[in-house]
C-alpha cells in the first residue's frame, strides 16, 4: 500500500477594486516574452463575491480600504507594497 499524498488543489482569481481596460504598456511587455494578454480584462472584485474562498490577499492600500466582506471563513491578509 502506499503512503498517503496530501495534494493541495489551489485555484488563483485576481481582480482590481475597479474594472478597467488592459494596461496597454503590459500588453507591450508581455507580448515582448511571447505571451498575448491583449484579451485580457480586470475584473471588478464584486464580480467574485459569490465564491467561497478560504483566502484574499490584497496588495494596497486602497483596495485594503475597500476590500468586501467575504462571507464565510475567509481568511484576509492585507499587504501594502
């Protein structure tokens, strides 16, 4: 018999506190490395709020400010860079 595997399944989601258009001078880079995110969009984090998650991190201070109420359990760090 073998050995038990703890797989860990992790599902990544990102949006912006407000739905805007690509960034045009990523687009650039990106397609400079071979990768195409021309169809790309942000998306609004009320656009995610009937997820479950078990964690949201934000990474500023405005969205700290702004960031919802997930219901559940969820797990919210805030990281200012």
């Amino acid at each position: 018999m073998k050995e038990g595997r703890n797989i860990l399944k992790i599902i990544f989601y990102s949006a912006g506190v407000i739905a805007q258009g690509s960034n045009t001078r990523a687009v650039r880079v990106m397609k400079e490395t071979g990768v195409d995110i021309s169809h790309h969009f942000y998306k609004d984090i009320k656009s995610l709020i009937d997820i479950s998650f078990d964690h949201v991190i934000t990474v500023c201070s405005h969205a700290k400010q702004l960031c919802l109420k997930f219901p559940g359990k969820t797990h919210v760090t805030h990281v200012s860079l």
